[in-house]
C-alpha cells in the first residue's frame, strides 16, 4: 500500500494520497518545530498507535499533530487507512485533514486544533472541564454526531464505516460543535455488499455483539456504538466504571436492567 503514496521531487507542497488526492506536505522539520519539538507540556492526547501534539505554524495557525509509531504496522496502516478515508472529505461534523508527513520514517497526520478536547475529557470526567454540559448542548453534540455518521454512511460513495465511534473520538470546537475523528480503524463498503469481514477491532463497552463474534463489520456496527455513545452523552458517565460495585460498572447492562 505504501506504494500509493507519492512524494514528488517537482511538488514539494503536496502528497498524493491513494485515492489520488492532493494532500498538503509538511516536512518533519516544520512540525518539529511547531510543537517544540514535540514537547510532553504540548502533548493533548494518546491513541493506539501514537500521540497528538497542539502545534503553531509560522503563520499563527494551531494544528493537532499525529504522530504515529514508525515501528508499528498498524501505525503505519493506520496512517494510510485515514489518508484514504478522508483526505478529500469536508463536512460540519467531521474531523478536517490539514495535511500530512510522510518523510523518511515518519509518518504524521496533521489536523485543524479543536479548543474543547474530547468528550472522553470534558463531559466523561477524565480531565478538568469549565464548560457546562446542559441538555442544549448533550442534543447539539447528539445530533451533530448522528449527522456525521449519516454523511459516512449515506452521502459517500463507497460509504465509509468508522467502525470505532467513542467518547475519546468525539471532539468539540470553540462552539461545542462535535467533529467525528481517528479514522485509523475504518472501512470502505464495497457496492452492494452488506457487510465487511475484517478482524474484530474497537472499543471493548463499543462493540456491537454480532460484530464482536462474527468479524463481519456494517453500519449498524457504527450505529450501535453511537447507541452507547448517547447513553454516554444522557448519564454523563462511561460505558464501563470499575470503580463502582459490580452490578453498576457497565451502563448498557444497568439501563438494560431498569427496563
């Protein structure tokens, strides 16, 4: 696959990403020094396959830098299944690629800063928040999810499944609008096809039962995760709490009990 990628000697400014779109280059010395050489005080997250980094480039603008493991073939395909997804796709609720990294060993994906993390950090507690979650904003950040996941699965051709809807993946911008985000583990389904079978991947408390026995990924794979997601979104708390007794660790299985 790597094969698809294409530096160019004579377009130093961009890369052609497989699906034969022109994505903006950026060299690695450029986002070294964006992110203080990739600093820990400018690090904002930590995914499967590498960190993110709050950057400024020459011209004022604030980025979030993704580096992902030059030694890790999942970083590597990670890297390559996102510049496929999305590299061309612009929509209200999805993550927006700025660029990429692809020099040497280094394989970094570049996107716009979102000010407001993600609801992992903010309304699920696992970092400090000031911004006030009332039931305006759950609707608004639900919505906003659902019209994303819409677009991936109605509006592309082939349409695109996420296949790791998360609190951790659900971003917020300045105005609390939702951006879907990570698309390192998503497929494209083929015309006419019901289904994709690919190795189980995902979030353990996100997986949808079916998917998680039979490898066989669809769209109500997606949906069913935004289902825990909204169960997220209305209690204000995780999917799974180890922390609490054991009858009350799970959410799906306590609000499935108090049906």
């Amino acid at each position: 696959m790597a094969c698809c990628l294409m530096c160019r000697k004579d377009i130093e400014q961009t890369i052609e990403a497989p699906g034969g779109n022109k994505v903006k280059a950026f060299s690695y010395s450029e986002l070294r020094k964006a992110t203080h050489d990739f600093s820990g005080a400018n690090k904002v997250g930590e995914g499967g396959f590498g960190s993110v980094f709050r950057g400024r480039l020459k011209d004022g603008t604030i980025i979030a830098v993704k580096v992902l493991s030059a030694h890790s073939k999942q970083g590597i395909r990670e890297f390559f299944t996102e510049l496929t997804a999305i590299s061309d796709i612009v929509h209200e609720n999805l993550i927006t690629l700025v660029g990429c990294c692809a020099e040497g060993p280094h394989r970094i994906l570049v996107y716009n800063y979102l000010e407001n993390n993600s609801l992992a950090h903010t309304l699920l507690g696992k970092g400090y928040s000031s911004i006030r979650f009332n039931w305006r904003v759950r609707v608004k950040i639900a919505v906003g999810v659902a019209h994303g996941l819409a677009f991936l699965h109605e509006e592309i051709h082939p349409p695109i499944i996420h296949r790791d809807i998360k609190a951790s993946n659900i971003l917020l911008d300045k105005d609390l609008t939702p951006k879907i985000s990570d698309f390192g583990l998503a497929r494209l389904l083929p015309p006419n096809a019901t289904h994709v079978s690919t190795r189980v991947a995902g979030t353990i408390g996100y997986l949808a039962p079916e998917y998680a026995v039979r490898g066989q990924v669809t769209k109500k794979s997606d949906i069913y995760s935004f289902g825990v997601l909204l169960l997220e979104i209305v209690s204000g708390r995780c999917n799974h709490n180890n922390r609490l007794p054991y009858e009350d660790q799970f959410l799906l299985e306590r609000d499935m009990d108090m049906l």
